[in-house]
C-alpha cells in the first residue's frame, strides 16, 4: 500500500492538496497552444492568490474567517465553472486532463478553508525540502 494511504487512513492526518499544482495544469496548456477554458482558469486560481495575499501574516483565525467569506464562494464558483466546461470540451484533449486533475486535487483543498494554519499550496515545503 502508498505511504501516503497508509498515513491517511486512521482519519488523524489528512491530506491537503496543492493549488499550485492545479495551476500548474492549466499554466502548460495555456503557454503550449493556448485556449480560452485554461485562460480563465488561471484568472479564476489568481482570484484564490489574491485573497490569500491579503491576509498574509494574519493570525489564523482571522485568516480562516477570511476564508470562509471569501475564498470559498471562489473556490466554489471554480468548482462550478470546471464542471461546466466538461461538457464543452472532448475527453481526450489536454484541458479535460486538467479539469479532471484539478477536481480530484479541489476536492482534497477544501481544508485550508477551515484552517487557518494551512497554506494553499505546498511551494514554501517544496522549497525546503529542495534545499
């Protein structure tokens, strides 16, 4: 069994998903040959950036208050809009990829929400640990 099961399983750790690898997704397809879905995917992640810059260096509960009035009608709204897309764009082409990517990831995101402690993706971890 994965590590990462394995952690996971007693319900005491729980998983947080990266928001800069949801980006990430997007990012390529946009620079690649580009398309409008993963254009205003990316505007739409930037709005998420946006709310977590205000509150840098808050204490936590006033970060996760924050969140919960702005973050997650956003994340929300993101959600929503991906789903929609599905239905415009065929399954084998790289933006459904992304979409699909992006739910089983937005999903497992949802934490940092209720969390103030929690970061919206894991850049500053990695960081570290390439150091």
């Amino acid at each position: 069994m994965e590590l990462a099961g394995v952690l996971y399983r007693g319900g005491q750790i729980k998983e947080v998903a990266c928001l800069a690898h949801v980006r990430r997704k997007f990012f390529e397809i946009h620079v690649a040959p580009g398309s409008a879905i993963s254009k205003e995917a990316l505007m739409r992640i930037a709005e998420l950036y946006q709310v977590e810059q205000a509150i840098r260096r808050k204490p936590p509960e006033q970060r996760q208050r924050i969140r919960q009035q702005h973050a997650a009608p956003k994340l929300d709204n993101l959600e929503a809009w991906l789903h929609g897309q599905l239905t415009r764009v065929s399954g084998k082409k790289a933006v459904a990829d992304a979409i699909h990517y992006g739910f089983t990831r937005l999903c497992r995101l949802r934490i940092y929400l209720e969390d103030g402690r929690l970061a919206i993706d894991s850049n500053a971890a990695e960081r570290v640990c390439a150091a």
